[in-house]
C-alpha cells in the first residue's frame, strides 16, 4: 500500500537553519488532532538527551498532541540550558497547534554537545505548523526533517483490520550510523489511528522494538538520543482493542517496526552491503541475538561482506567468542544458501559462485546452525568500507 498518515494525523517538515545544508530539512511537526495514548521506548546508554528525559517523565500518557523533531543538533550533554531548550521546544509545539505543552513530546538528532539556535526552532515551529497536511508530500517531508546523513526518507504503512474495525499504521524512522543495539542512532514514531489502551500500547512497542530495532547494528556504538514513540489516536473508532484483535495488532506493528529497523543499516552510512545473520538451534532467545550481534559487530566479518570474501572462519570464530556455550563439532554454515561449513570442518564448496552472489546482490544472508536448541533470532548489519571511515571522519571537520 502507499504510505499515508492515519485517520486524524497531520505533518510538516522545513528547513530552518539548524543545519548549514539549505537543501536538507531539519525540522518536522507530526500531530493527532485529537488527544492520543503516547508511549515511548528510549536509549539505554545512561548519557541520554535532554528530549529523552523530558519524554520519559511525559510517557505513557493518553493525551499527547504533537511531536516536535528537529535534525543537526542532538541537544545531547548540553546541562541546564538543554533542558530548558527541550522543554520550550514543546511549548513552541504545542502552542502553534493548540493544546497544553504537558501534550508535547521533542526528539532531536545531530551533532552531540552544541546547544540548539532556539530563535531558528522557534521560526521553524511556526513555519511547519503553517505547513501542516496529511497528504503524502507532507509524511515525507516531515520524515525528510529527521534525517542526517540518512540517504533517504523511512516511512512504512500498514492497514489492516483489527475485530471490525479498518486501522491504519504508519511509522517514520531516521537512522544510518551510530548505530547499536538498545537502541541505535535512531528516532522513530509510530502513529496510528487504532483503539489502544496505554498499558497495551506501551507492551506492544516495547515487544516490538526488542524484535525490530534492537536486532540492527551498523557500528555498535549505543546513541545518547535514541527515542521510539508509538501514537494511538483512536480515530478509527471502536472500542479499545483487546483479545484477538488486540495481538493482530500486535503483531502490525512487529511488521511495522521491523522494516523500518531493517531499512536504517541498509541506508548505513558507506555500506553497500545489508547483512542479515540467522542463528539457529541455541537453547534461549538471548543467546542467539548475543551470537548474532558478536558476528554483526566484527570488523573482519563486515569486510569481508564488504570485499565479496566468503570468508567462512571470520564468521565461525565470531560465532565463539560471544560467550555463548555449544559444541563447534556441531556447527553450520551457510552463505546466501550455499552450505560452506558443517559439523566442526570446512566443505567443498564454489568459492567464485558464493563471492559472486554476495557481490551482485546489495542482501548477504548469513545461516548458523548451532545445534538442537529451539531458539533462534535474526540480527541485520552492514559491511564495512572505506566510504564508512570517511564520512565519520569528516563528520564534524
């Protein structure tokens, strides 16, 4: 389906000066117009933002209105003075569409350390209020105005029917570098115009957000920002969802939240590889996603992805060291389906065809069999280039 606002949902997004690029907007505006259940999942680095603090203290709650975003400035390790700025973002937000500041959230992304040009933000808020639509050019502005060194907007839509009732989810996202599990460089809302209680809306995001956008890394680096936001306005109608319409639900959102995850590495600053590592046969969730990540992070796993290597032993040696017990002599792996390693010892295998397939194809699927374990999860990474190097290098300079 093509991507849309749901039911009572409108955006913006404008430039207004806190990035020098003129051509790259840096500020958005998304609002229900009507108060909505809001609920948030935040970074778990313990230097956070001054907009994660504040959205903390403000979620859950069942009357937010508005989120304000702005890109270029993180508003991160800015003391007393970041807090104030966080806080009159909201007022800012809330006074140009109407409601209390207390209805307000704030998100930031950017550059860590500098204070936000509140005289920019204040010009930018008026303007993107001024600007507000729900029509498909104003959701990709306003997805445009979070993006950083993102290459381009992240938004997915879903519609589904929850009990008898047509319901549409719509997710916005912005990540591309510094970016490791709990959460990442990232940001995202999540708006929706289904019937949801707060105490379910804030189970299902935190269910979803470990599935989806806990399961990526780029560099392995946890951000001081990152901030997922799901909105439940209930323009749709009915009744609150429960039961079965309640887990289908659920289950939406899961999708939701896990393309948008799957689309920040591959959009991963230098990459031109989207890795995903399968791990299978472990005795508990949480050791496959630690199996998963260890392989993900490897410098010597992401070049070689990079440099179309099947280089087999980089993967298996990562896979033993994540601290997580099995028996090597029951190991496999595979590599975009060709089998290149299995019960503890290398196989034949076309060395030139596998190559071939990870170097014409921007998706390598990494496959661990580790044993009779029931569990298993899936983790997405991108290789490693030079391009990745530059860009962080010159990132301030």
């Amino acid at each position: 389906m093509a991507d849309q606002f749901p039911k009572g949902f409108s955006g913006a997004g404008v430039y207004c000066g806190v990035k020098e690029n003129t051509e790259r907007l840096d500020l958005s505006l998304l609002v229900s117009d009507r108060p909505a259940v809001g609920v948030g999942v935040y970074t778990q680095n313990l230097v956070c933002a001054a907009p994660v603090v504040l959205d903390r203290k403000r979620t859950p709650c069942d009357n937010a209105r508005v989120v304000v975003v702005n890109s270029g400035v993180a508003n991160a390790c800015t003391g007393a003075q970041g807090d104030r700025d966080a806080l009159r973002m909201t007022e800012l937000a809330a006074e140009a569409v109407g409601c209390d500041a207390e209805q307000a959230l704030v998100m930031s992304t950017g550059v860590i350390g500098h204070h936000l040009p509140m005289d920019k933000i204040e010009a930018g808020v008026a303007a993107a209020a001024a600007k507000l639509g729900s029509d498909d050019a104003s959701l990709d502005a306003a997805a445009r105005g979070m993006m950083t060194t993102d290459t381009v907007p992240k938004v997915r839509s879903q519609t589904a029917t929850f009990g008898d009732v047509e319901c549409t989810l719509t997710g916005l996202a912005k990540g591309a570098a510094m970016i490791g599990p709990n959460m990442a460089t990232m940001l995202s809302v999540v708006m929706t115009d289904a019937n949801v209680r707060k105490e379910d809306a804030q189970a299902a995001l935190s269910e979803a957000v470990v599935e989806s956008f806990n399961c990526i890394s780029v560099d392995g680096h946890t951000s001081t920002n990152d901030t997922v936001l799901l909105l439940c306005n209930g323009a749709a109608g009915g009744e609150p969802l429960e039961g079965k319409a309640l887990s289908a639900f659920r289950a939406t959102l899961l999708e939701v939240c896990e393309d948008l995850a799957q689309s920040i590495p591959a959009d991963g600053e230098g990459a031109t590889h989207l890795i995903t590592v399968e791990v299978h046969g472990c005795a508990t969730r949480d050791d496959a996603i630690r199996i998963g990540k260890t392989v993900a992070d490897s410098p010597l796993v992401k070049t070689a992805i990079a440099g179309a290597d099947p280089n087999w032993g980089r993967i298996v040696s990562a896979a033993g060291y994540a601290g997580v017990p099995f028996d090597p002599e029951h190991v496999a792996l595979l590599i975009n389906g060709m089998l290149v390693y299995e019960k503890g010892t290398p196989v034949e295998f076309d060395e030139a065809a596998v190559s071939e397939s990870i170097r014409s194809s921007r998706d390598t699927l990494l496959v661990l069999l580790l044993g009779e374990g029931e569990a298993s999860a899936r983790f997405w990474t991108t290789d490693l280039t030079a391009e990745y190097v530059r860009l962080n290098a010159d990132y301030r300079t």
